[in-house]
C-alpha cells in the first residue's frame, strides 16, 4: 500500500519538476504553460502513480505497450481525462494493441510503423499525436531516423500514409552534451516546419525547455530512482 509519507513525496516532486519548467521557460522569455509535462510511469505500478494522478497531473509516459495495458485500462476507468504516451520503441504487431490505448506516440522511425499506424487509426477513426524520433547522435544500436533521412521520411509519413506529424523526439547519447543534441533538434524541427519537441528527461529537462522543448518526459525526478 501507498503510504500518507509515500504520497506526500509524490507531490513535492511533481511540484519541484514543475517549478524547475516553469522556471527555465521563464529564463528565456517562454511561458510555462507551452511546455507539456509527461511523467514517465514506466515500472512504476498503480500505488506509485495514483498520488501523482491525485496531485491533479493526467499525461503520462510508457516504454512498452504489454506493460501499459496492464495497467492503465483501470487506472483511466478512475480518471477518464488521462493522456497516454508511448515514449518507448514500437513493433508492428504492436500497433493495433498501441493505438487504441494510447493518444500519442512519440517514436515512428521507420516506414512499416508509420503504415501500420495509419491503418489503425483509420480502422479506429481516431488521431493520435505523432512524433518522428531522430537518433541525432547517429548511434548503431538506437531506435530513430538519421537526421539525413528526416525530412524524407516526414514527407513519406504525409504524402504517403497520410498521417499528421506534430513534431520530432530525440533521446541524446549518455556521453554527451545534451543541448547540443536538443539545439540540433529544435533547428531541424524549424526547418521541416512542425511545432512539437519532445525531449528532455529527469537530468536534463530544464536545458530542453530552454531550447524550445514543448514536450519533456520525467520519470525518476518525480518517483524516485527505479529499482
């Protein structure tokens, strides 16, 4: 059970990861409410999430479907205005099971998932929020289109799938400076001409909101460390 000190920590740390937003959106002339706050509630179960969901906070962020939908079915029977995104990789015989449940995905990389999605959401009548993943580090053993191929494939996704591209996502490489890689992201982004920015985690979420991040996705500053 979720303890009365398990919940009250919960939401100081919702509150300290919100001042810090709204603090660094105002640094450089932003307002706080551009910035969209996704809590990572990936291995975290209902006891954990629900007093964050009580301190009023309704986007959340899951790595993998199987996981999700284990747990987020009841969870939304509760609070029906929760917003689900799917941060994590996706498979193609995932799609119809990732489209029902969630209500944006922030990682199509690849043609046969920008395919698969459009279909679904065709079948489902219903339209996510999609974001293209750039694997701006150009790093082998990472999911994302090379930066090269994005405005390519961004025409593919439109042109060819018919699908609406809000914006980009990255994820930096862990041994390197991450504003770089999110400077990098908010210029291609200009470049392709959409608004959205998903990018920023718990160690570097205020540097993402200073570069233009309209989505960051903040998991261990708010619950704590994963075990």
């Amino acid at each position: 059970m979720t303890t009365d000190d398990t919940i009250s920590a919960d939401h100081q740390g919702l509150r300290a990861v919100k001042d810090k937003i709204a603090a660094a959106a105002k640094d450089v002339g932003r307002s706080p409410a551009d910035i969209e706050l996704i809590v990572v509630s990936k291995t975290f179960g209902p006891d954990e999430i629900l007093p964050v969901l009580n301190a009023g906070q309704r986007h959340f962020g899951e790595n993998r479907v199987q996981e999700a939908a284990g747990k987020w079915p009841a969870l939304r029977d509760k609070f029906p205005d929760i917003t689900l995104h799917l941060i994590g990789p996706l498979q193609s015989n995932k799609t119809k099971e990732a489209v029902t449940l969630f209500d944006a995905i922030h990682s199509i990389d690849r043609p046969k998932i920008a395919k698969a999605i459009a279909e679904e959401q065709a079948k489902l009548n219903k339209e996510l929020q999609l974001f293209i993943q750039v694997n701006t580090g150009e790093e082998p053993q990472k999911a994302g289109v090379l930066p090269r191929d994005t405005a390519q494939f961004l025409d593919q996704c439109q042109n060819e799938f018919g699908l609406k591209i809000t914006g980009l996502m990255c994820i930096p490489p862990v041994d390197e400076e991450p504003a770089v890689h999110f400077a990098f992201l908010a210029k291609l982004a200009r470049e392709l001409d959409l608004p959205g920015l998903s990018m920023g985690m718990s160690g570097d979420f205020e540097s993402a909101v200073e570069l233009g991040a309209t989505h960051v996705r903040v998991g261990s500053a708010i619950f704590g460390a994963r075990v």
